[in-house]
C-alpha cells in the first residue's frame, strides 16, 4: 500500500464529466490499495473570472477580500469532487486548507507555507477515505483564508507530499508532461522522460506555465520527486527530479516563452554612485521583482536604466520610481510590451557556444533583440511581443529540439 497525492489542475475538472473522469482515475488508485490524497483547483477559467468581477467593481482590490473571493472556486471543487466519489462507491471527505492545517504568512495573494499539521488527514486515509484537498488555499496565524499565488495548487501537492512523506506525487493536467517547449506553441515539442529541478525551476520562473515555479522551489528543497502526466490517458510523463551526471550531456533541455513582459526605461537619472540602489530599491519596495537590466553609459551628467518586470507590475513599479525621485529630479519614465525567449539547461555550465547559437538563430530571422540576461544554466533575450511564438519555434529548432531530430 502507497499513500499517493494526485493533483488535478483547472482544465481537468473543467465540468462535470471531467470531474467525473477524475474520480474514476481516483477510485483505480484507490481500489488498488493506495491512500489517495487528490488535491485540486478551480474549474478553468473561474480563478480568472473572479478577478475580472473584482476588478471590474474596484481597479485595486483589497487583497485580504481577494483571497476571501479567489479561494471559493477550489471549494466548489473539492466538495463536486467528493461527491462523483461518492456516487462510485468511493468514501471520500473534502477538506479546505485551514482545515488541512495549511499554515502561511500572513501576505495576502501571495503567501508563502510556513507550516502543515495535516489537521485529521492521516485519520481519514487511514480509516479508508480518499480526502480531497482544496488547492490553492491556506491560513494565516489569525485565522484569515490565504491564497499562494497563481498556479498556487501546484504547491499545495507539493507541500501535502513532502508534510505526508508519500510515496509518489502526481502532477496531472492538460498535457502528457512537461515538453522541450509548450506544445500549443511549438507543435515539434518532444517530451522529457525527466527533467532536472533546476531546469524546471528556470523554465516555470521564464514562463512555462506548467509548473507553478514555487511548487518546484519547494519540491527542490524537501526533495519531493513527482510526475506531470496527463488527467486523460495512462502515458507516461515527466519525473522531476535532482540532477544526475548523465543531464549534462544535453546542451538545452528546454525553451520557454513569457509574453507577459515589459520593458521599462528610466532616463534623465543623475549619473552618480547611488542612482541604481535607490532606483531598484524604490521598485522593491512597491513589491516588484525586476528580471534584465541594463545601464547605457551615461552623457552629461545623465543616465538612462532599463529593465523588465512583469506587465502587471508597471504602474506598481512607476509608483515606487515616483516616490523615490522628486519631480525637479525630472527623471523620465516610458514602458511597452515585451516578450522573454529563454533556453534552458544543465549542461551550459559545461558546454560553450550557447549564447552565439541562440543570436545567429534570431538574427537569421530577422528578429531584433533589445536585452539579454543570462545566469548558469538560463539565457533569455528580450524581444517585440510580435516576433515571440516565431522566435520560440526558430530558437526550438536551432538547439534541434524538434521531434523531428531525434533520430538524426
Ligand atoms: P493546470 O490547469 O493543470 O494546472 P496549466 O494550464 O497551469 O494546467 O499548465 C498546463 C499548460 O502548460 C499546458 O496546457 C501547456 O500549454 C503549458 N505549457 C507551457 N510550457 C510547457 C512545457 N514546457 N511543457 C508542457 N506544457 C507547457
Ligand atoms: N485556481 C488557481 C489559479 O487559477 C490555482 C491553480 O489553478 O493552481 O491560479
Ligand atoms: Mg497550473
């Protein structure tokens, strides 16, 4: 007997015959003999148009009512799932985050899991339940319902895995596991067999919208090894694990594209020691993380700084610029759309040539770059929104990536 989490992402649950199909998959596990924890999210498209109605009654949401209003869709959820469970002949319970113990800090939208008592889940499981475990969702010390941020479900199966010590955690969603670049936008994508904790982590955090990236920080740090899969056939997926020697001998294990970039450029700062720290320090402050950076070498006196951040962090980040430069500063500020192109892979940090491969293919189609960043095992070129789908393909092709050279 194995105690098993399994997590079904939005898309999976999507309506009640998915939700149908996700007990039966459940009841197979469980028949089995297996303790079955199932972790699931909202319906598809619920999260998002929960924040549509927030936003369209208030542009800036007070985030203690976000997460009182964003963590109703997984509860609609658990408690439909428990019932197809039940009509199959299947004892199960469903269980929120605060009544799994799901202890977080207190940061509204965002909060991080500090601690989990599993409240009476090992109880459940052992007299013979499945329990179903709402996604997404914990509790401040105070009592207040947190959410974990987008994509947050990831993490909580994650973190039930590691709090239960299971045997195996199971990721399943839309896709057969994590591919060499999304599917949807690159049709040659081939599957990993597995991947590298680190490769994942660099992909999810440029954008692979696979794996939520804090889920796999914290699968990194508890070790939990688990499998993407498919909610919708029996292939076999992606294992995600430590790294092992033989990874090294692949250049690039991955492309990943993050549309929802923008470029943001500072201008007329004063060309003096001190002008970077309080320009960052300003934008940290307003709870903004900023990705490429670059300084242009400063004229009279006057610099210009630019720098990507998340595309719904720009009038945060011009905010916090706002505030840490008086207006007689005459400080400019001007953002736009961009999008992030990144290649990922263990075995750069042994391997040269990357970065030339990544410019020769982008210059070949003509696509113009306006920033890089790099980091050991990651490069990511800053590019017009229009070029991006065209440039993962060409990028995915040049690393010979495509299904296609597998064999050559
Ligand atoms: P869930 O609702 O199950 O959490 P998500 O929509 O969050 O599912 O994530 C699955 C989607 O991630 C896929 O449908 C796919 O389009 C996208 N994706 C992006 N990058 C990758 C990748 N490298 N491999 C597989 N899927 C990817
Ligand atoms: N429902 C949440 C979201 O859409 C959490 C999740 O799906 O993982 O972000
Ligand atoms: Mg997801």
């Amino acid at each position: 007997m194995a105690l098993i989490v399994q997590k079904f992402g939005g898309t999976s649950v999507a309506d009640v015959d998915r939700i149908r199909n996700v007990a039966a998959r459940v009841k197979v596990s469980h028949d089995a003999g297996n303790q079955v924890v199932v972790v699931v999210s909202a319906r598809s498209g619920v999260t998002n148009e929960l924040v549509g109605r927030a936003k369209a009654l208030n542009p800036k949401p007070d985030e203690r009512e976000m997460d009182m209003l964003l963590s109703v869709g997984e509860q609609e959820t658990i408690a439909l799932t428990a019932m197809a469970l039940h009509a199959l002949g299947v004892p199960a319970v469903s269980r929120t985050g605060r009544e799994a113990g799901i202890l977080t800090d207190p940061v509204h939208t965002r909060a991080r899991i500090t601690r989990i008592s599993g409240g009476d889940i090992r109880e459940q499981l052992e007299s013979g339940k499945v329990v179903i475990l709402a996604g997404f969702q914990g509790h401040s010390p105070d009592g207040q319902i947190t959410t974990l941020g987008r994509g947050g479900s990831d993490l909580s199966a994650i973190a039930i895995a590691a709090a239960l010590q299971a045997d195996l955690c199971q990721i399943c969603t839309d896709v057969d596991g994590v591919y060499t670049a999304d599917p949807r936008i690159v049709p040659t994508a081939r599957k990993l067999d597995e991947i590298a904790y680190e490769e994942m982590l660099e992909l999810a955090s440029s954008g692979s919208k696979v794996m939520q990236n804090r889920a796999v920080e914290f699968a990194r740090k508890f070790n939990v090894v688990f499998e993407v899969r498919s909610s919708f056939n029996n292939n076999p997926g992606t294992i995600v694990k430590e790294e092992v020697a033989s990874m090294e001998d692949v250049v690039v294990s991955g492309v990943a594209l993050d549309k929802n970039q923008a470029r943001i450029v500072v201008s007329e700062l004063p060309d003096q020691p001190g002008t970077a720290a309080r320009l960052f320090q300003s934008i940290a402050n307003a709870g903004v993380s900023v990705d490429m950076i670059v300084q242009n070498i400063g004229r009279d006196g006057k610099a210009n700084m630019t720098f990507t951040v998340p595309r719904d962090d720009v009038s945060r980040a011009q905010e916090g610029i706002a505030s840490a430069f008086a207006a007689s500063d005459g400080v400019l500020f001007e953002s736009s759309d961009i999008a992030k192109v990144s290649v990922v892979g263990v075995g750069m940090r042994s391997h040269s040539g990357v970065a030339a491969t990544l410019f020769d293919a982008l210059a070949a189609a003509k696509v113009n770059i306006q920033l890089v960043s790099t980091s050991e095992i990651k490069i990511s070129v800053g590019i017009n929104p229009e070029d991006a789908e065209e440039a993962t393909r060409i990028v995915h092709s040049a690393f010979q990536l495509d299904t296609a050279s597998e064999s050559s």
